[in-house]
C-alpha cells in the first residue's frame, strides 16, 4: 500500500468499525478508581510540554522536542487551550495564563500577512502551517493551511471564553481574538464553492482538493459559518456532508458510523466542540450524534488491535492506537508476523495511520489517550497497560509520540527514535499537534474543562446554528 499522508488519508473514505457498548456504571466506577494518581500524572506532564516548550516571548510551539524544529500553528491552537486547564488544575495562576495567552496573541496579531513567499506570516488572514520559531515567519515552503488555521483559532476561542473577568488584559485577550479571527477571509478559500479548499502557496495557488466529510475538518466549517465579520453561506455545511453516504457510512464489525481510519479525525473537533446531545440533519436522520460516533470508532479501533488481522507484535484489547505519528523510517522489510509467516512489510517515518489503510505495527498512545473522553473505560486500561509493558515508551512529559513493537531491525538506519533492545522501536520525540488533544480530552473527561467554557461562545454558538445544529445544549 502506497505511503499517505495525513492530508492524502482525507481523500479516502476507507475505514473500520466497532463494537461493544457501555458498560455498567459499577464497572466505570471500579476502573477509574486505582487510575486517578497515574491520570493525575499523565495530565501534569502533558500540560508541562506546552508550558516549559512554548517560547514565553512568543506564544510559538514547536512542532516536536526535543528534535529542534519549526513552530506549528496547530500546536499553538492547543497551547492556548492548555493553559486554561493549568488554571483550572493549579499548575498555574491565572496571572501567568493570562501573560502567557496575551503575549500569544499580541505576536500572532502582529505578525506581516501578505502574497508574498517570504518575510509573512500568512495571507488573508489564515496563518502557514508552520513558521519559523524565532520570527514567526513562513517556514520553507509551506502551505498556507485552513485547518491549521482553525486548530490555532479554536484555541483561540477557549481563551476569549475562559478568560471573561473585568481585567484589563482579558478584555485585550477578548478583542484581540476578535481581530485575528475576523481578519480571516473564508470565501477566498471557497476557490470550488461552496467547499473550502484545504490550503494554498504562492508558488501553486491553491492545493486541488477541498474538506469533505467525513475527517477532523467539521471545526474549519464551524469556524467559517460563525465569523463575526465574513461568515460563508450555509450551504457551505451541506457540501462537507454531501460526502458522507459516498465516502464514509457504512458498516464494520456489525456496527455502523461515519468512518475514517485515523483516530485523529474523530478527536479534533471534539476537543472543543461539545457534541453531546446536539445533532445536524445528518445524524438526526441517522439516530445519533457525532459525540457517540466517535465513541463507537474508538471500539472499532480496540476491535481492530484484538483482531489483530496484519499479525503484529503487541496488538490486543488492551494495547492499541493506530492514527497519525511518528514511524521508524521508509523502507521495506521482511517481517515475521504473529502467526510464523514471513512476508515483506513497508514501514513509514511518519504517516496519516489508519486502522484498515494503513498500519505499519506503530501505536501511538495519544491515539488512545484522546478519547478518554468517549470512553475512558478501555482508554484509561490502554494507557496504563503500554506504560506497564512497554515502560520506555514514558519521558518527562508523558508519552512519547508512538512506539513499534515489531520494529527490531537494531542495523536499520532510523529516521526518527530508537531501538528499544527486545521492546523494538520507540519515538525520541513528542509533538505538540498529539500531546494537545490528549490534554484538551482529559481535561473534558476530568470536569468538562474545556467543553464548558466553548458552550457559551456566541461565535462557535452561531457557526453550529448556522450548521443546523439543536438540541441539547444547543437548545
């Protein structure tokens, strides 16, 4: 199977399926028990990447560490989002989330936007994907990435609703908000209207494909119908699920949902979006909503790791997580599976991972971590179990981002992490754009954290009306 990357996976709508159901309240009850102390841990170690990697005179998070690299927009997105939580678990002060968030946002604000390839930030008010981590400046030759774009506003709106005191500086971190998510010009990315185009480059203009349902772009939709000052028509939500009975309904394991491979694309939204009890046309036809959608992909994945079809070392009901992350390197190479057959296997240095499109016997534990949320019933076994058998796989600031049991080629050249003697591959890296979800997802299983605050967001409020979205909440 060719090599795909997280942005080639959303062409696809190939995916996998689910099974099991809830289990009794004494069962919850009984698991989340003995885990509070390791939760505890988990959650102030993910928290403390952002915080101690961040550049405090910047706002700008690095993409990895500690690999030097490059700032990610993304990671940005979610260290806005961490911080709240910091307060909210004592980590922190609100003073020094405050100072933090408002230096954040002051550097984006003030960073060139203009057509040009160098010396900008962005253009039309969306930001590149990456940019440099000193200057903030375009790195390379990036694209210019609307849902990069929509991971950094999302933060953004947690902290314009978190920080809602009298204080002069949330007042500035309210407007502030306002200016560089009203500055985003949505209908110049509909280049194939109605749809939003997934980036562009000075060099190419627009990249040739367009977000449609179903993946982790419902927030760049969101976004787009709630601007305060350039909201996009709401046909522009009928056109990211026009896609969804083609490409992504269907059945697997005896259970029916909106597939994608990739666990990622069933968190990022989530993140700040509480779907609980709020549908659109779509699913209120369909009986459910997005929130138990999800629950039921992560099922599919824990099926899929049981299952185990592909024969790789590690896989089980209580060791599992395939979705985008680091891998050993690109090459091919003979591989003995669990069942004794000898067959020649590809593995990738980093890919968009997906259960049933493609799984190179990488697990990546914010995989699992981030539907904590879903269903911490058999997330919180999972995260406890790679750490008690595959102990190399924890660092100072949780997880390291994936790990490859059947990886034990010790004279292979690696392009990310190391061997791990009879344990196989293991990342020496974390990244920001995995760390965040698994922080914003234990912060919502832990007190709705971050859930709370977006509910009383007038823009998300209206970008979900405008969806069609009730219920609920919602009302």
């Amino acid at each position: 199977m060719p090599h795909l990357t997280r942005r080639a996976l959303l062409a696809h709508g190939a995916g996998l399926a689910l099974a099991s159901a809830w289990p009794g309240q004494a069962a919850l009850a009984a698991a989340a028990q003995p885990a509070d102390a390791f939760l505890d841990d988990l959650e102030r170690r993910t928290f403390d990447f952002f915080w101690e990697t961040t550049d405090a005179r910047t706002g700008l998070a690095p993409d990895r560490w500690p690999t030097p690299s490059f700032a990610s927009i993304a990671a940005v997105g979610f260290a806005l989002t961490a911080y709240p939580i910091g307060v909210a678990r004592g980590y922190i002060t609100r003073a020094q989330a405050r100072e933090r968030t408002l230096t954040t946002l002051r550097f984006f604000a003030g960073l060139p936007q203009g057509p040009g390839r160098r010396g900008v930030a962005g253009y039309k008010g969306f930001f590149y994907h990456f940019l440099d981590m000193k200057e903030g400046l375009r790195y390379a030759e990036c694209e210019l990435s609307t849902v990069d774009t929509a991971l950094l506003l999302m933060g953004a709106l947690h902290a314009q609703s978190f920080f809602d005191g009298t204080h002069a500086d949330e007042a500035r971190i309210r407007a502030l908000v306002d200016r560089l998510y009203g500055r985003v010009d949505w209908a110049w990315a509909q280049v194939r209207p109605p749809s939003i185009s997934h980036g562009w480059t000075p060099e190419q203009g627009f990249i040739p494909s367009d977000w449609k349902g179903y993946n982790e772009a419902m927030m760049v939709y969101l976004l787009a119908l709630g601007s305060p000052t350039r909201p996009v028509k709401a046909e522009a939500w009928d056109a990211w699920t026009s896609t969804y009975d083609r490409d992504s309904w269907g059945e697997s394991y005896g259970q029916t949902l909106l597939r994608f491979p990739p666990l990622f694309g069933h968190q990022f939204t989530h993140c700040w979006v509480d779907f609980r009890g709020i549908r659109d046309a779509y699913m209120r036809a369909k009986g459910f909503d997005y929130f138990e959608n999800s629950r039921r992909a992560t099922y599919a994945q824990q099926a899929y790791a049981a299952a185990n079809p592909l024969g790789w070392q590690g896989y089980s009901a209580e060791v599992w997580g395939v979705s985008a992350s680091d891998g050993p390197a690109d090459v091919t190479l003979a591989y003995r599976t669990t069942g004794g057959q000898i067959e020649q296997r590809r593995f990738i240095s980093y890919a968009g991972r997906g259960m049933g499109l493609y799984d190179d016997g990488t697990l990546a534990p914010y995989a699992a971590g981030s539907s904590i949320a879903f269903t911490p019933e058999i997330v919180i076994p999972a995260l406890q179990a790679i750490k008690a058998r595959y102990p190399h796989t924890w660092g100072r600031y949780g997880f390291w981002d994936a790990f490859n049991p059947s990886f034990n080629y010790p004279d292979i050249k690696l392009t990310h992490g190391r061997i791990e003697p009879g344990q196989g591959w293991v990342d020496t890296d974390m990244l920001g754009i995995d760390q965040g979800p698994m922080l914003a997802m234990l912060g919502n299983h832990r007190g709705e954290l971050v859930w709370q605050a977006l509910r009383k967001n007038a823009h998300l409020v209206k970008g979900l009306k405008r969806a069609g979205f009730s219920g609920g909440w919602l009302g």
